[in-house]
C-alpha cells in the first residue's frame, strides 16, 4: 500500500493502507493513520471509514466508543446484511 499510496493517493487508498499497518503493527498504529484522514470530506459517507475505526477501537478495548462507530457504520450502508453485522458487532 505504500507504493500504491505513491502511484494513486486517494483517502479509501489510505484507508485501506491503515488496515494492512494494523496487520502488521498492530490497532494503535492503524488507529493513528484513520484518525488523520477521518476530516477528510470524501470519507463523510463511507461506511467503510467508521466500520475500520470501530475494528481498531475494539481491539483497543475502547468498547463504548467502538459502538458507537459501528453504529455510525450500520447508518451509512444501504447494505441489509452489512448494517446486521455491524449492529450485530455495536452490541445491538
């Protein structure tokens, strides 16, 4: 992703990029790298985008603040089995 990040920067590239880092380096890293592109506006309505942070956070152990991603997540998808899961995963 790094190279990729070079060729074609975009923000669902670098957030695609955050999720292989926290592969490799684990949820606080990747919760770094989210964080810093979270403003961006081309993000605004991208499940994907609270669906990673909410991942990352649970990882953390940040439970309240997971759920509350996961339920942000379940609100922009227009998918019915997606927004299952994530609801499934805020606890709900």
């Amino acid at each position: 992703y790094d190279a990729l990040v070079q060729v074609a920067p975009s923000p669902v590239v670098a957030l695609n990029r955050a999720v292989a880092v926290g592969m490799a380096e684990g949820p606080a890293a990747a919760l770094r790298l989210v964080d810093d592109i979270a403003a961006d506006p081309v993000l605004a309505q991208y499940h994907w985008l609270p669906s990673v942070r909410g991942d990352l956070l649970a990882k953390l152990g940040r439970v309240a603040e997971a759920r509350a991603e996961f339920e942000r997540a379940a609100g922009l998808t227009r998918n019915a089995q997606e927004k299952a899961l994530l609801l499934a995963r805020a606890g709900g």
